[in-house]
C-alpha cells in the first residue's frame, strides 16, 4: 500500500498541470485579487479539498439514502461562484458580502475582522469550487470513485483520497500565493488594483457560465485535442504493476483485474461454511423460495450471475451442461442474478434472458447485494462449489478452467455417495486466450477509457467528434446526457471506439422509446457482411429492450479498427462496451 500512497500524492500534485483544472485556475486568481493576505489563498485550498474529498466519498451514499442530486449540488456551486464574481464588479455588494462573511466567521478566536473574512471568503469559493471539479480521472481516483459508488468506503480508501487531495492542495496553495504576490509586487498592476479586481469579477462570472453549460469540458477537449499524448503521459505513473496490485487489495480482490481466477494450486482451494440466501427479492424459475438447509446432502453450485455480462453469457453453457449431466446424481445449481445496472433488476428482463439461454435451474433476484456481500463476492461471473456438508470447498472467479470444475464436481458427488457414470461433458472453452481491449464503461461512476477527457460529470454535453481514437478508448460526439451507469444520446450523436478484438459487444437500451436506430461503420465503411455481429442487419442496431446487442464478429481472428455509433434516435441509453 505504500507505493498506492506514494503515487496517489505525486499524481496529485501533478493534476495542477492536468487541463481539467484549467478552467478552475482564473478563478483561483480572481479571488486572492481581493486581498494580499495569505488567508485568502489558505481558505480557497481548505475549501477545494474538503469539498472535493468529502463529496468524492459521500455523494453516491447521499444519492442512494436520501435521493441527492449531484447535479442540484453543482449548480448551486455554480451560483455562489456567480455571486462572488458580481460582488466583485459591483463594490457595494462586495462590501455587503464581506460583513455578512465576517459575521458568519466570528468563531475564529483570535483573528481581526479582515483575518476572518479573508480565510472565510477564500473558504466559501473553494468549497464551490471543490464540487464543480471533475478531475482528469485515472486508475487511482477512478477506483476510489467505483468503491464510493458501490458503498464500499474504508478506512483505507478515505486515506488514499486524503493523500490525493493532499498532493493536489499543494501546488494549488503555491499557485494562489504566487498569482497574489505578482499582482501586489508589480507597481503597473498595483495601480489599477480596482479595475483588476472588476476584470477579475467578469472572469469569474464568465467561468461559471462556461462550467454552468458545461463548455468547460468542451474547452478541456480543445486542449486535449492539441496535445493528445499530454493527458496520457501524466497518468503514466500510475499504470505500473506495483500500483494494480495495490488497487485490487484496495477493491478487496485477490488478483490484478484482468487475471481473475481462484488459487488452482489444488482442485479445492477454499474450505468455509457457505452463507444462506439473504434478501432474495423473488426467486425465478422455482416453484418457491430455496434454501441451502434444504439442499444439505446434495452438491451445490452457487453461480453469481447477470444476463448483459459477456463473461456470465460464455460461462451459462458449461453450467447448464453440468446442470442436466448430474442432477439426477444429486447435483444442484442456484443461479444468483445480483445486477450491474438498473434495468437487470427487472424480473420480467431476467425472466426473458432465462427462456433465451434455456436456463433449467432456480434463479434468484439478489437486487439488494445481500447474498452477494454475505458471500463477500467481486465478480460476475463467480461460481462457488458446496459440498454436502454445506461447506464451500472451490471457489472459481471469471472464465475457463471448466475441466477442473467439473472434477470438482464428480469428486464431491462420489463422496457424497452419489453415483457418477456418465463421462464429463466435452463443451469448447471460449475463453479469450489472448490480451482483448478491457470492458469499457460510458457513466460517469467508472468511465476511465474516453478520449481524450478520460470521464465527465454528469450532465448535458456537446462534443466535438473525434478523426481518430488511440487504442483500447473511445470518443463520444455531438450531444450527450451523462448519468451515474449510461449515457444517453441526441438525434445524431457518436460513439468511436478503437479495439482489439474478435468480438464487440454493447449494453443498450431503447429508454422511454420503444425502438432506436444505430448505425455503425468500420474503420470509415458500413458494417454490413461476414464481419457483422448476430444484432447487426444491413448495418444497423434496432435497440428495443435491454440488453447486450452482438455488434461485431470476426471468428477467432483478432481485429484491430475502429467501429463508428452513429445514433439516429434521441434516448437510447448507453452503458458499456465488452470484447471477446
């Protein structure tokens, strides 16, 4: 964990010259124009960082316990940066401003009237400031963002995010102090302090309009545009081994993401009591409600599950397979679908993916996480193996090794008494053999592959299209709604994604639509022919439900190009990209 801290606080301190704090840094100046005391500085750091930190933490908590908006949040941000800006062309506001903010900071012991409006002053801004900055997320925040998301805040994720902060508050005072100290020592600039600090005003007001309408982010892309391989070369640093390992001890997972097995130095590598069902919201394809206590004396496979994960979809044949082989043997297969997003919560959209993959065993709806978090489990898919005594004796997370599962299986049947003579079933393992472009997501939560700002806030954007999109990211364009999980599209509105891959597949949803039209090109041509996925006819995505649409295919041949989106209907939800 040393080397996480490590990187954490030197990333921060090097987000200075990321250009998604560009556009908060006029503000900065603006603000320490209105006094020479050191104060003024101290207080816009203080309130960056403890607004940045706290919400960071606590918004999706604050979203999910008492219906929160974040974007209420930031544009009332927006309006108290508004009201400083006004304050400060018009002087009898300003004035007004100072005494009310000298009042409210009376608690300050010791300090003059001046003291405490400065620091108090400086304060207020940079808490407004704290919560309209999005950073130019990389794997350490986007991490820390996806455990906020999920609950799962400990002690050593809020230390990781105070170390950030940290680094970032560093430069960030040195900049104030320094903006403030140029402005007071230079006798051309001192002499027009008054027109200074009303040209300061109008910027600030200008920023907050721009952050208001979000073309902040169109002026962060601009840049980034001029220097793409600029925002990649400052979270370099954080791509090392030393750091992945780090982060997936920080997520509670036992390899680095993108090698996730179970320890098969033996055929059974875990010997615990298996958690009973909890908080099951409706059981499927079941005359009631199952019990693991019912099922003592049987070997049972608990497979964690959801019908839009591509792993889960390559996973279901060799459990079914195994389902239909050895039931009759004793053999008992639970499936726990725990969603993603929020549409795989519906029952009927579970029900559907049931009769499409044929699926013979109960499922259970784990819309809550409880089975899941009893089973402390990380991953989709993640199948855990009970033997007769109720005891978990193989654990198996993601793809492949289905040989190896399956004696598992015949090993615990027999020695549960039952009776094995069928042969072990014979199924291709479709596992990707080969390095794939990693699962990429579009909501605001875990996005960290777009290019070329790795993420955006939630909100309304427009974006320039992109002419090319460097490998394994993607671009979106034209007018985009940003949510928490999607994002949703306009009339026109582009996705460009540049894989390496046989397969692409898309999580959509039509939205409050019936029906939405996506036309998709590759590598500047219409999808059309034998590269075409299963969803794909005459170049064309029809989204009318939710689930993951089959969009390209090339066999076993791994592909490098780039699919083009081109979304013909206002509406159609968004939510990740996988590869196989």
């Amino acid at each position: 964990m040393i080397v996480l801290y490590c990187v954490a606080f030197i990333s921060g301190l090097f987000t200075i010259l990321a250009p998604c704090i560009w556009p908060l840094l006029p503000i900065v100046l603006a603000d320490v124009t209105q006094s020479k005391s050191k104060r003024r500085p101290l207080g816009i750091t203080a309130g960056v960082a403890l607004s940045f930190a706290f919400f960071t933490l606590a918004i999706s908590a604050l979203e999910s316990s008492i219906g929160f908006s974040p974007n209420v949040l930031r544009k009332l941000a927006v309006v108290v940066l508004l009201v400083i800006g006004f304050s400060m062309v018009v002087p009898a506001l300003s004035r007004r401003m100072e005494s009310s903010i000298s009042r409210l900071a009376g608690r300050f012991g010791g300090m003059g009237r001046n003291q405490r409006s400065d620091f108090s002053g400086g304060f207020i801004t940079g808490l407004a400031l704290g919560v309209v900055w999005t950073p130019c997320s990389g794997p350490i925040l986007a991490s820390v963002a996806t455990l906020a998301a999920t609950n799962k805040v400990s002690l050593q994720v809020i230390f990781v995010t105070l170390i950030y902060v940290a680094g970032v508050s560093i430069p960030l005072f040195g900049f104030a102090v320094g903006g403030q100290k140029l402005l007071a020592k230079s006798r051309r600039l001192s002499k027009h302090t008054a027109r200074i600090q009303i040209a300061s005003g109008v910027v600030m007001i200008l920023t907050a309009v721009a952050i208001y309408t979000n073309y902040d982010k169109t002026i962060e892309t601009k840049l980034l545009n001029s220097i793409p391989s600029y925002s990649s070369a400052l979270t370099k640093i954080e791509s090392g081994s030393g750091v992945a390992k780090a982060l997936a001890k920080l997520k509670g997972t036992k390899e680095i993401p993108g090698s996730i097995t179970g320890d098969q130095s033996g055929l059974f590598n875990a010997n615990s009591t298996a958690p009973e069902f909890k908080g099951i919201t409706q059981w499927l394809n079941a005359t009631g409600a199952q019990t693991l206590a019912s099922l003592k004396g049987k070997v049972v496979l608990i497979d964690f599950w959801t019908y839009s994960c591509i792993n889960c979809i390559r996973t279901l044949p060799h459990v079914i397979a195994w389902y239909n082989k050895y039931h009759s043997s004793g053999f008992e297969v639970i499936g726990v679908s725990t969603p993603e997003f929020a549409f795989e919560k519906q029952a009927s959209n579970v029900t559907n993916a049931i009769k499409q993959f044929k699926i013979p065993y109960p499922v259970a709806l784990d819309n809550n996480y409880d089975t899941w978090n009893a089973y402390n489990n990380q991953y989709w898919p993640a199948e855990y193996l009970i033997d007769a005594n109720g005891q978990i004796r193989r654990t198996e997370f993601g793809e492949g090794n289905y040989p190896e599962s399956e004696q598992a299986i015949r090993t615990l049947l027999a020695n549960a008494g039952h009776t094995v003579t069928v042969a072990p079933t014979d199924l291709p393992d479709t596992t990707p053999q080969t390095q794939l472009t990693p699962e990429t997501y579009f909501g605001s939560n875990r996005s960290q592959f777009g290019y070329p700002t790795p993420n955006y806030p939630n909100g309304t954007f427009t974006i320039p299209v992109q002419k090319s999109v460097p490998l394994d990211q993607f671009a979106l364009g034209g007018k985009w709604l940003i949510q928490p999980d999607f994002i949703q599209s306009s009339a026109g509105s582009t996705v460009s994604e540049h894989f390496d891959a046989s397969k692409v597949f898309m999580i959509l949803n039509p939205g409050k639509s019936r029906s939405g039209r996506v036309t998709v090109t590759y590598n500047g041509k219409p999808l059309i022919g034998a590269l075409a996925g299963s969803d794909l006819i005459n170049g064309v995505i029809t989204v009318n439900s939710d689930r993951l649409y089959n969009i390209f295919d090339s066999g076993a041949a791994m592909s490098d190009g780039t699919l083009q989106f081109t979304f013909q209907d206002h509406g159609i939800q968004a939510f990740t990209f996988t590869f196989g």
